[in-house]
C-alpha cells in the first residue's frame, strides 16, 4: 500500500466523525498515533494510519474498550472477522430501523386521521418500553403486580400520542448514545452522561409518577432479564449490567 497520501489532523478528524481532540488523545496513549510529522512538529496521517483508525472504530462498534482495543491491534487482527462482525452489526440495526419505520408509519396514520391509538397500541407501547417484543411485557408481568401495570398503562394512556416518540425514538437513542459513552471510555461523572441519565430519569417518571416501588420493579426486571427486556435475545448480560451500573454512577 502506498503511503505517500496523508492527512492533517483536522482533516481526518472530520473525515472520521470524530474530534481533534479525540485524535490527539489517541495519539498520546498510544493507540493512533501519526506516522509522519512536518518540520513544525504538526501530525501527518498516512493510509495505513487511516487503516488502523478504522479498525479501532470498528471495533468500538462492537463494544470494546480502548484498552481492549489496543490489545487486539498489538496481537493482529483477522480484517475478514473483523468486517464481517462489522457488517452484522451494521445488518441488525438497519433491521431495528425497518421495525421501527414500520411501528412510526402506522402511529402516524393513525394521528393523520385524528383517531385515539388503539388499546392494542398503547399494550405494544408498554411491551416496548421493556423491550421490541412481547418478551418485555411478560417480564413486566413476573416482576409487577396487577396494580403496579395498571398504573404504568394508565401513565402510558394519560401521555396520548407523545408517547410513542418518547418509548420509540428518544428513549433507545438515549441508550444508545450512553452506551456510546461508555464504550469510549468517558468518565461517568462528565457532564454529557449526566444530562442523559437525568434525561432518563426524566421519562421513567413520566411513566412511573414517581412510585418508586413502580420505578424498582421496572428496573429489577431489566437486571434480571435484559435479553428480554430490550428485545435482543441476544442481548449480554454483562453489557446492560456494566452500562445501569454506569449510569448509577453518572446519578450519585
């Protein structure tokens, strides 16, 4: 491969998606760092940099951490599992995408003819709120009582069509963008977590009034049964464990 292309560092920062600041921090631990330098010191990037950001930012997508990360590298990476992983990632969430296109496409039939959301809606608003699937709602169920669920759909109903953007968009992109977080390598106590997770905090009253009994049970059933919870039955463990436990720290 030919290294004679190279890019500046705030070149690839954009090219990338990610800051200069990131880049440089990279840089000083070790796991990206420039190959070339100009006489005045500043960072030039050649391919095979560009080769190496790329597989580190693919495997941040799935879920390692930088040390992590840096350890692979060192010990050689197969470029065939690794896009391959890659690409199933990239498969299952375009699949996510359609489900909820189909999902938002009929909620907004139903408001563009001024018709209140069916009963049925508003069941599958609540199996969403634990998860895509009916899986969610029966771990609701093993976890509240019949008083503790009538609360949360009366809650649900009380929030009319709003509620179908928050469980259906903001929510998950709120996980999501956590997660992100997390995988990155950000301290919990800095600001961006803790506007998501008061944000978080935020909805679950919307939907739980307040009841902090209501608010435990929701949440021992996403401890004890996360794969069915969130719709991914193969969702790790660990992986929703390590993420509640640092949004409880982002909250203390």
């Amino acid at each position: 491969m030919s290294i004679d292309r190279t890019w500046k560092v705030g070149a690839l920062a954009e090219a990338s998606g990610l800051t200069v600041r990131t880049l440089h921090h990279w840089d000083q631990i070790g796991l990206l760092g420039p190959s070339r330098r100009t006489a005045a010191g500043h960072r030039e990037y050649t391919e095979p940099d560009v080769v190496r950001l790329y597989q580190i930012l693919a495997l941040r997508r799935l879920g390692l951490g930088l040390e992590t990360i840096a350890t692979c590298l060192d010990v050689g990476v197969d470029p065939v599992r690794l896009v391959g992983e890659h690409l199933a990632g990239v498969e299952a969430a375009i699949a996510s995408l359609e489900a909820l296109r189909s999902r938002l496409a009929h909620v907004h039939d139903e408001l563009a003819t001024e018709r209140a959301p069916e009963t049925a809606t508003l069941i599958g608003v609540l199996q969403a709120m634990g998860g895509a699937g009916p899986e969610g709602g029966q771990a609701l169920r093993r976890h509240l009582d019949e008083d503790q669920l009538r609360a949360l759909q009366d809650r649900a109903a009380a929030l009319g069509p709003a509620v179908h953007y928050l469980v259906e968009v903001e929510w998950p992109e709120l996980y999501r963008r956590a997660e992100a977080l997390r995988v990155a390598g950000v301290e919990p106590t800095a600001p961006e977590v803790r506007r998501l997770a008061a944000r978080m905090d935020e909805l679950g009253r919307l939907f739980n009034g307040g009841d902090s009994g209501l608010s435990g049970a929701v949440r021992a059933a996403w401890h004890h049964e996360p794969a069915a919870m969130s719709g991914d039955p193969t969702a790790p463990a660990d992986a929703w464990h390590d993420l509640t436990a640092y949004l409880d720290r982002a909250r203390a």
